[in-house]
C-alpha cells in the first residue's frame, strides 16, 4: 500500500519554520538572563540581609553595657558625651555633715536609650546610665557653701568617682532587671571594667524609692516632659 507522505500545513514554508525558530531563540535569549538577574538579584538580597544581621551583632557585642565572658561590663568611653539629664547634689552640710554622697552626681543616659525613652515613656533593654560623683570647692561655711561671683552656694570641684546601671532583665534579674555598678569613689582614672553589685549596694535603695523602672526620673525635668 503507498503511504501518502503528510504535508506541511497550508501556508507554510522553509522561511516560516526559520523565523519561528528564531523569534524562539530570541524569547529564550531574553527569558534567560532575565531569570538569572532575578537570581542574582535574590542572592544579593539575601547576602546583604545577612551582612546587616552580622553588623548588628557585632554593634550589639560592642554596645555600652554589654557584659564580657567573665560578667564584668566595662566603663564606656566617651559617655560625658551622651545625653546630660541633671546634676543632682544632697551636701553634708544639710545632711547632718554625713550625706551617703555629698557630691553632684553629674547623670548621663546613653543617647539611642534616650531617644527610645522619650518615645516611648519606657527605658530599653539595654540602657546605660552613667553617674559621675563631682566633689565641692573648698567650703567657706559651715554648710559646705562658698562665696562666687554669682553668689553664695554650692559650686563644682573635682571628678570624684563614678557608678553605672545597666537595663537587662534577663542578666539581673534577682535585682529587678537593673545591674549596678562602681569604678571606684576617687579621682580618675577609674577602674576599666567592674562586677555587678550585690543587691543591698545599690539597687535596694532603688526599688524602695525610685520613681520609675528603678530610675529617680524625679530628679531630672528632661525625663519628665
């Protein structure tokens, strides 16, 4: 039996399989590198989230605050540069001569922590605040006052020593999510690094008498706005 061979549809050609296939390849030409920069682009995305996830760590094991291996936190450079909230003084010579600290107590709060603060109304994990005793000029008076051009009072001396206290409720917890901390009671340099202190230090004092989150807020019209 003779098999008639099939033929191509009507109008079909040699030229027309040839533009088919090329306008073929070109959407493949096209498609492809398309794909692959969506890829790359993907992969870039993804490399660069990774990068910030690793910048952060690394800030955050830098952060002011951050306890070391053996749990001791180090005293931060440069904190006379955060954020100034007040200056505090309880003399001796109105506290029967004997004030637990007679200095101004020179407050400082780390800047990023502020700003959560003054935001939110609560202190971040994480917040460092700095304390930093001033001693008195020379008194002229029983009561610890001098005479200057501005009148009789109470006037900065020397920088007499300085505390810290760190927000972490995990790490202090026993001591109501706050660590304290002491770099020495005398003129610097002050100690580089120091210990979390026993609850009946510091932070005694603070849970029976702070205003808010174990912090005077009281004492400073820059966290009470």
């Amino acid at each position: 039996m003779h098999v008639r061979p099939a033929l191509p549809p009507r109008g079909f050609t040699v030229g027309t399989a040839i533009v088919a296939a090329a306008s073929l390849l070109t959407l493949c030409l096209v498609a492809l590198p398309a794909r692959a920069q969506t890829m790359t682009e993907k992969g870039n995305a993804a490399m660069a989230e990774d990068m910030t996830r690793m910048t952060r760590t690394q800030e955050m094991s830098k952060m002011p605050g951050t306890a070391m291996e053996n749990g001791e936190v180090a005293l931060p450079e440069g904190f006379r540069e955060w954020v100034f909230i007040g200056a505090p003084l309880t003399p001796n010579g109105l506290n029967g001569g004997a004030a637990a600290f007679p200095e101004f107590h020179h407050v400082y709060i780390e800047p990023i922590a502020y700003a959560a603060y003054e935001k939110t109304g609560v202190f971040p994990e994480g917040t460092v605040i700095v304390k930093e005793l001033v001693t008195l000029k020379s008194p002229e008076y029983d009561d610890g006052s001098r005479d200057e051009a501005s009148g009789r009072g109470f006037f900065a001396g020397e920088f007499g020593g300085i505390d810290m206290m760190v927000k972490d409720t995990q790490r202090y917890a026993a001591t109501d999510g706050w660590g304290f901390f002491n770099y020495g009671h005398h003129k610097p340099p002050y100690q580089k690094t120091a210990a979390a202190l026993p609850a009946e230090n510091c932070s005694g004092c603070h849970t029976a008498n702070a205003d808010e989150d174990m912090v005077f807020t009281g004492f400073y019209p820059i966290l009470r706005k």
